[in-house]
C-alpha cells in the first residue's frame, strides 16, 4: 500500500464517522432538550428519568469511544501477526 492509498478514507471508517456525527448530533438535541424541559419547568429539574437518559447516552458515547480508541490502539500497535487487514496465504 503506497502513502497516497493509505490517506485515503475507507468506506467502513467514512460511514463509521457519518454515523458517529449523526449519533453525536441526537445526543446533543436530547441533552438541550431535557435541560430545557427543566430550566423551563416548575417542578424541581431534572426528573430520575431525564437523569436515566442522560446518563445511558453519555455512557453509550464512552463505551464506543473507548472500544474504538482500543481497536485502533491494537491495530497500529505493530504487531502484525495479529492484523486481520493483511491477506492470508492459502498454502
């Protein structure tokens, strides 16, 4: 693979990150929108459910955050008997 091939994005990484975009836009909206819903209420803020949600998006976006960063973390650690992207010999 020369250096021109490799700067470019694969098809999985690109719609990875149109996906990761896109999730990290729904979350955004859902967060202004349960802080909003208790800024603009009179009850006491934040119900338990707005806290559930909040808490299982933010948790959802850490948990793929950190099992992306490990596989990339693994992929480029040099060790290539371990690398799925190289082709095997069928001999």
């Amino acid at each position: 693979m020369n250096a021109r091939e490799s700067d470019r994005w694969r098809p999985r990484e690109l719609s990875a990150l149109v996906l990761a975009v896109g999730l990290a836009t729904a979350v955004n909206a859902i967060t202004v929108a349960v802080l909003w819903d208790a800024i603009r209420s009179a009850g006491p803020g934040l119900s338990e459910n707005a806290t559930q949600v909040l808490v299982t998006a933010f948790g959802g976006i850490i948990g793929i955050l950190g099992s992306y960063l490990g596989f990339k973390a693994g992929r480029d650690s040099g060790d290539s008997t371990t690398r799925r992207d190289e082709p095997r010999d069928k001999s």
